[in-house]
C-alpha cells in the first residue's frame, strides 16, 4: 500500500496498461521505463481483491512514482465487481433521482447526497486495494444520441450535471482520491463510438460553450483532471480536441482558466487514428496541451511508443509537476478496516435505502 510520506516521484507522460493478473517481465520493463507515469489497469486485471492487491504492490515494487488508475465510474464501466466491491449504478441513477419526487429541492439534494455517498465508497475501496486514481466523473449531457455515453451521463441539463459531479467528486476527495472530468467538451451530441469511428459534432463552439462546457466552468478549481474527447468539432477544429491547441491551450487553460491535469483519452481508440499513428499522436497530444498520453489494450504500440517519443525536458518535468498533484496524500486504510468505519456504512446504507446497490 502506498505510504503516506511524500516520495521523490518523477511520473512520465505515457499512462499504460499490464497484460494480466500479475507482473510479466516486459511489464517490469515498460513501467520502469522512464517515460511511463501510470498505469491502468482493466477488468482482465481483477480476479479478488487479494489477487489485486498483490498486483498494485508488485507495480509500487517496480516504481513508487507511477500513478496506479483505473477506469471505474459504476453501470457498466466498473472493473472491480466481486469479492466485496460495491457494483455502483450508472451515473444516470442520480440524475433520475434529481428529477424524481414532488419535492423538485428534496429530491435534488437526495441525488447529491446519493452521489456523494457513490464518490466516497468508490475511492474508499479502490485504495484499499492501492489504486490511486479513476477516470470519473462523466461530465458529457445526455442528448439521447450517444450510445457510448448512454446512463454513463448524469442528465441532459448542465446544471444537475454541474451539481451532481460536484457531489460525486466530494466523495473522492473524501476518500483520499482526485477526479478526472470527461470528455472534454463534450461526447454527448456526436452519435459515433470514438472506440471504433471518429466522431463528428458540428455545432457551434457557442452553441457548445453555452451547454456543454458549462459544468467544465462551474466544477472550477474543483475538477483536478481533465480527459478530452476523440471527438472532431469542424467548426472550431478540424482536429480532435485532444490534439486541438484550440480546445486544450486557447479554451481550457486560457478561457476556463483550468490548471489541473489533461489527459489524452485511449491513443488505439479508432478516434485517435485521425492523428496518425500512436507516436504521432502521443506527439501532437503533448504538443496541443496534453500532459499526459494513454495506451491501452496494445502492448506492441506501448513499447512502440516507449521506443520511439521524443519529449523535451521541459516538457518532461511539467508532466510530472502536474501528475503529482493526483496521487493521493495519505495512506489508505485496509479494507477490513474500512467495512467497520461508520461513514463508509453510512454511505452504503444511504445507497441501499434508495436501492441503487444491492450489496
């Protein structure tokens, strides 16, 4: 588990995933190379909790200065299920229950009391079992198009979704963990899976401002990361926001004034292949305003990218400033620890009462 005292840590700006339940030698070798800041791991990479903490240690054993993430929102993104997990609802969840009840001001707070409770049992057992970090919350409206954010969304007002990440994301920070909004401006509106498509948004850039960029805007000093979307929005850029200077430098840093991490979204994703291929990509994300660049499900593009990106020192040592901000600040309680201390089972039984979880 990870300790409490502040480490000499030096993350690289390439986040990348391991094969499979435990350490293999080429993963040793790709998270000591010294371009590697993180590593995500994914459902192939749990089997018990025991089977997972033993895999977080053998990563801190390789290097204490890489940033542990995993993509864990609740619904059907969650890759810890079993073995004493909470299965969270989709965000949606929380969204409907804003919008239920006569009571439009009880049930608004019911939902952020709700989501609150979700931020803190989320963090709280994943760095039980040392992870630091998840790719959560999803900021994106739900405008009914997109199936690939679907119930991931929180509603299809900027306001509840304001409000509720705002709540979730007090959660986190309760449990030691900070929060990455995605995807950048915005995924809602464009149909297409940027898993498999390039998506297109045509609208305007204030017809985008003015609703999907408003919970960026709000969240403020709040939000600690920011994931942009493989999402091509023709009338700002004809690049994907996360190679866009636009979007990342003139929109993000210097509009909304955000100075927290920005991560590139997933550069084997179809969405990235706009770019080039994942070097040029890494590239042209780092250079557009990214941080930090991830590479998943292909460790032959990991060790091709580890191989052959070429980044400055400067750049290096900004990367790092700015990943360190996420790792956690304590040490995480154990998990048998945590199922005794009465906000934990405050927040489930919250939860249960509401019947959005039934273990």
């Amino acid at each position: 588990m990870r300790s409490n005292e502040q480490d000499n840590r030096n993350p690289g700006p390439v986040i990348l995933d391991v094969e499979g339940l435990e350490l293999s030698r080429r993963d040793e070798e790709r998270i000591s190379h010294p371009l590697t800041g993180g590593v995500i791991l994914f459902g192939r990479n749990f089997t018990s909790r025991s089977q997972l903490m033993k895999l977080t240690n053998q990563i801190m054993a390789v290097r204490k200065d890489v940033l542990i993430c995993i993509d864990h929102e609740g619904g059907r993104v969650q890759r810890c299920k079993t073995d004493g997990f909470t299965h969270l609802p989709a965000m949606r969840a929380f969204g409907e229950l804003w919008s239920s009840g006569e009571s439009s001001i009880e049930a608004a707070i019911e939902g952020m009391q709700a989501a609150t409770a979700c931020g803190y049992i989320l963090a709280s057992e994943l760095r039980s079992c040392g992870v630091d970090f998840s790719f959560t919350p999803v900021l994106d409206l739900d405008y009914g198009n997109s199936s690939v954010i679907g119930d991931r969304a929180f509603h299809s007002l900027p306001e509840v979704v304001f409000a509720l990440a705002k709540s979730l994301n007090e959660g986190l920070r309760l449990g030691d963990m900070a929060n990455c909004g995605k995807h950048f401006p915005g995924h809602g509106w464009a149909k297409a899976d940027s898993h498999i498509d390039i998506p297109i948004d045509d609208r305007s850039l204030k017809r985008i401002a003015r609703d999907d960029m408003k919970p960026y805007e709000w969240l403020d000093i709040s939000l600690a990361s920011v994931m942009p979307a493989h999402v091509v929005y023709p009338k700002v850029d004809s690049m994907p926001a996360g190679f866009s200077k636009i979007w990342l430098q003139d929109i993000l840093r210097k509009k909304l004034k955000f100075e927290g991490v920005i991560f590139s979204d997933d550069l084997s994703m179809e969405g990235a292949s706009i770019a080039g291929d994942v070097v040029q990509g890494a590239h042209l994300a780092l250079e557009a305003g990214c941080d930090a660049v991830l590479i998943c499900n292909r460790p032959d593009l990991a060790d091709q990218m580890l191989s052959k990106l070429k980044v400055s020192k400067s750049k290096l040592a900004e990367s790092a400033k700015h990943l360190n901000r996420l790792f956690p600040k304590a040490a995480a309680q154990s998990w048998e620890s945590l199922q005794t201390e009465s906000e934990y089972i405050h927040a489930k039984a919250l939860l249960k009462s509401l019947k959005l979880i039934t273990n």
